[in-house]
C-alpha cells in the first residue's frame, strides 16, 4: 500500500503503549507517525482532518479472521474481507488457513498476502496450516510459510489432537518467533454436538458440546506449551474452568495468549433458542456463569486480546437446519460497537484498556507492525465517535454475509475514520 501523510487534528488520542491520553494532533509522514503534540503544522499536500470530539487510537487489529479466500469466495474474499475491517474500524486483520485448498505452502501464504495488499483496506496478515491439509497427521511446512509472511502457524477450525504434533510445532514455532494459534477442542468428547450441552441442548432436544471437550484441550494445550517453552495461543476461550486453567498457567510463567470474542462475551446458549442458526458457532454459546467468567477473564488480563471470529456464511447455507447448518458469525463490523455499548459503556473495561486489548495486546501476542502511535510506527490509526448511536443492520454490511445474530441491536459507539498508512481507507 503507498505511503501517505495527514494531520489529525485535536482529538483525544488513546495509546496504551505509551500510556497516553490526552488531546492530540497526530501527524503522519510517508505511511507513519512522525509526531504527536500540539499545533502540529501539515507539510504540503498533506490532507487535514479536524478530529476535535473524537477519540484516535493505533488501528484496531483483528488476529482471528475468516476471509474464505481461496475456494469459498461465495462466502467472503479477501477484498471483501478487508474492507468489512476497515468499515469496523480494524485496520490490520490476520486470516485464518482453513480455504479451500487449505493454506498449508508458502505459495498460498504469499498469494494471501499479495491479495490484501491488492484489496487496498486493511492489512492482511496470513497465517500458514500446522499441518498439511489441516489433517493433523504431518507438519506443514512451517519455516518456508513464515518466510513467505505467515506470522503465526494454526489449523483453526480443526483442533490439533496428536499431542506429538503440537510439541512438534511449538519447538518449530518457537525458533521462529511466531505463536501457535490453537482451536481448543477434544473432538472424542464434542463429536456430534451442536450447541452447547446443558439444559438449552436437552430443551431443544439437540445434541450438545461439553465444556469439558475444550478445557481438556486447553489443559493439554498449556501442559505441552511449559514443556516446550513455546507461545501457544488459545482462541475464542468461551468456559469458565478454561479462563481459571489460563490464569494459572500465566502464574507459573507459562508463554500463552488468549481470546476472548464479542459473541462470548455477551450472548449466552439462550440465544439459539428457536434454533436460531444465526447464532450456532464453535465453540458454542455457553452458559451465564461462562459468560461472566470470560468477561471477568477479560477485564483481568487472563485474556488478552479481543478478537472477533469473524466467519461469514451464505444465507442458503444458514438457513438450513440447526443441525446441518454450519457454525460461525461475522463480527467485523459490529465488535466495536458491542464492545463500546455492553463492556466499556457497563464499566467492565475503561476505554484505553480495551484498546489495549483491541490494539497493543494483538500487535505484541502476534508480533505485528502497529499497536502504537510512537515515533516511526505504522501510520495505522483509528477514529472513533463513542457518541454515535446506531442500529446493526446486515444490509448495510461490506462483508459478503449478512450471518449475526446482533442485527437489530441498538449500540452507541462506531469508528468513523480507519487510516492505513496514512491514507484513509474507511470515512462514514
């Protein structure tokens, strides 16, 4: 993406790293930050934005993104994908493996990447498979996929359940610097499940997911990553001894980063009730004691990042039964918004917390470029209007899909302005 220059003028700037909040110009040189102060003056030909009222960050950074490109662009491609991210306010996004064919060779990795940097929105960031063919049997080719950009190593969607394997790749991943990113599931304790397994599941009369399919993973997960002294990184963490378990092995100085999505945080198994497709994800909404924890979880540290899970489905395909139908919510464009409205406005996080956890936090777990607004970073930056209220309406959405169960909730916060290397990819 070519580089360019702006002034952002008097707004409130947010930057965790830097532990700075207050009003700001921002100045952008060549694609990155050149100053933060007072009465910065613009050089020529730079654009001029009047941001008084507002709050600017580091661009948000979403490190758990469906983009279905290759193979299921019916769904999503990269270009879409890109721009539902700079229309939520997320100026980098890293894309999950699991296309069709899976992203498993450095070939694939840098055609992902020379896509995004096509699209001209968000930044992409690949990640390459932890096993050929996300069959979980051999390790891909892991240093050739990080050399062509992969910057983490996941078989997302597809739970590694060889324990030999993941000690293989977390010794591998570690020489290399980058996370293994992991979908905690036990697929011998989930399999046939649907939902959630309690007392929505035996209501409905569909066939439920245990907690105990993912905190045996997540146990295992923690265990080989003590062992092997490598960063594991447990995604969409959504049970309440899951959040206790990664608490602990924290403490004992355990290298692991964790997620916490928007839909976990705020909705319940409830919410599928009327097997209501829009809302079956993997894994699934659990109960309100769950809920809670993950929250609080959340607003402790246990979990370190936000990341939204964003899996657009075609309508034809979620509008099937419950139990064929598959799982996944787009999130691009509504996470901050709910997170604004339901954890910031409730007093859960303050507001430069959750762009720590929206920001800094993905850019350090993931070794990312951004997350900051010092000297020399990338000219990534965020605008939000937390005053803005305004109704989720799919429709409206630049994803593909249109699969949420959030439409029609009335939120108050939005990015209005997202810039990427100085250049303003997303105005509304």
């Amino acid at each position: 993406m070519s580089a360019g220059s702006m002034l952002l003028k008097g707004g409130r700037v947010v930057d965790p790293s830097q532990s700075l909040d207050a009003v700001r110009d921002v100045l952008i040189v060549d694609g990155v930050v050149a100053a933060l102060g007072t009465d910065l003056s613009a050089p020529e030909g730079a654009r001029v934005v009047d941001v008084s009222g507002k709050v600017v960050t580091p661009g948000l950074i979403d490190v758990h993104v469906h983009l279905r490109e290759p193979g299921q662009e019916h769904k999503e491609t990269i270009a879409t994908g890109a721009r539902a991210a700079a229309a939520g306010g997320f100026t980098a996004v890293v894309a999950m493996p699991n296309t069709d064919p899976v992203i498993d060779s450095p070939a694939l990795v840098a055609y992902v990447a020379a896509e995004g940097a096509k699209a001209g929105a968000a930044r992409v960031y690949p990640t390459g498979a932890i096993s050929l063919g996300l069959a979980g049997e051999r390790l891909a080719p892991m240093g050739e996929m990080i050399e062509a950009g992969a910057v983490a190593i996941t078989d997302d969607g597809h739970p590694v359940m060889d324990s030999g394997l993941m000690r293989l790749a977390l010794e591998y991943a570690r020489g290399f610097g980058v996370p293994i990113a992991d979908h905690p599931e036990d697929l011998g304790l989930s399999a046939g499940g649907q939902m959630n397994e309690g007392v929505m599941s035996s209501r409905m009369g569909v066939r439920g997911k245990p907690n105990a399919s993912e905190d045996v993973h997540i146990v295992r997960d923690l265990l080989v990553a003590e062992f092997t002294r490598g960063h594991i990184h447990l995604q969409h963490v959504s049970t309440r001894f899951g959040v206790e378990a990664i608490r602990q092995a924290k403490a004992r100085g355990v290298h692991v980063t964790a997620e916490a999505s928007p839909h976990h945080l705020l909705l319940t198994d409830e919410a599928v009730e009327g097997y209501r497709t829009e809302a079956k994800m993997n894994p699934p909404l659990r109960t309100e004691a769950d809920r809670a924890a993950v929250m609080e979880g959340l607003r402790d540290g246990t979990l370190d990042v936000i990341a939204t899970d964003h899996a657009p489905h075609h309508y034809d395909e979620k509008e099937q039964a419950f139990d064929d139908a598959p799982n996944g919510i787009v999130g691009l464009e509504t996470a901050v918004g709910l997170i604004l409205t339901h954890v910031v406005g409730k007093g859960v996080l303050d507001l430069p917390t959750m762009v720590e956890r929206m920001s800094t936090q993905p850019a350090r777990a993931f070794g990312l470029p951004g997350g900051t607004l010092a000297d020399g970073a990338p000219g990534d930056v965020t605008v939000l209007d937390l005053d803005a209220s305004w109704t989720v309406d799919p429709d409206a959405f630049e994803s593909r899909s249109r699969n949420t169960p959030f439409g029609g909730w009335e939120l108050t916060g939005r990015a209005v302005m997202t810039v990427v290397g100085g250049r303003v990819v997303y105005e509304g």
